[in-house]
C-alpha cells in the first residue's frame, strides 16, 4: 500500500495526515516531520489517523518518543479518528489512556 504524509493547519492547529501504513520503512518521514513540528510553538500535534490502516511498532515508538517530549514541555500529542485495527491497538495495549484521542478535528 502506499504511504502519504501532509501537513496542514485547521483552526490554527498543526495536523500531521497519515495515509496508507505507517511502519518501519517510512517511520524515519514520520520522525522527521513530528520533529519539525515540535519545534514550532504550538500547543498540541494533532495526527489524523482517519486514513492509517496500519501503524507498527516501530511508528509507535515514534509517537510515544514524541509524546514524550512534548508532555515534558507541557505540550500534547493528540490522535484523531483512528479507525479500525489502530483504534483495537490503541485500545488493546491501553495506549488510548497514555494519547489523546478525539472523534474529529472538530474536536481539538
């Protein structure tokens, strides 16, 4: 399947779009990406999950360094509309308590 990331801003806010899976050949974009926006002085990342199908280990660890990071700067982290097998692991490894999870953007 194919792998697409993009950043955009809704209602001020960074969101980091991920599309198609997110595993171990393409975690190093999501790293990148989650970094440069760290480094900007918004308040949360938001990463809608609406279009991942797939997230492995090595994306988790992503996410959970950054988190991380941004928890130790009084920042968060949320994800938005995951969906099928991403919304079962987030709530099957209890992740969904450690992350912020919202139904929509409209939600942030």
């Amino acid at each position: 399947m194919s792998f697409k990331i993009h950043v955009k801003k809704i209602k001020g806010k960074p969101v980091l779009e991920i599309i198609g899976e997110l595993t171990g050949e393409n975690v190093g974009k999501i790293a990148v990406r989650l970094e440069r926006l760290r480094k900007t002085t918004a308040r949360l990342i938001a990463v809608d999950l609406s279009r991942t199908t797939f997230i492995d280990s090595h994306g988790l660890g992503a996410f959970v360094y950054c988190w991380r990071l941004l928890e130790n700067e009084h920042r968060d982290l949320v994800f938005v509309s995951p969906q099928g097998f991403i919304l079962n692991m987030l709530h099957n490894t209890n992740l969904d308590r450690v992350f912020k999870v919202v139904d929509s953007i409209g939600d942030l």
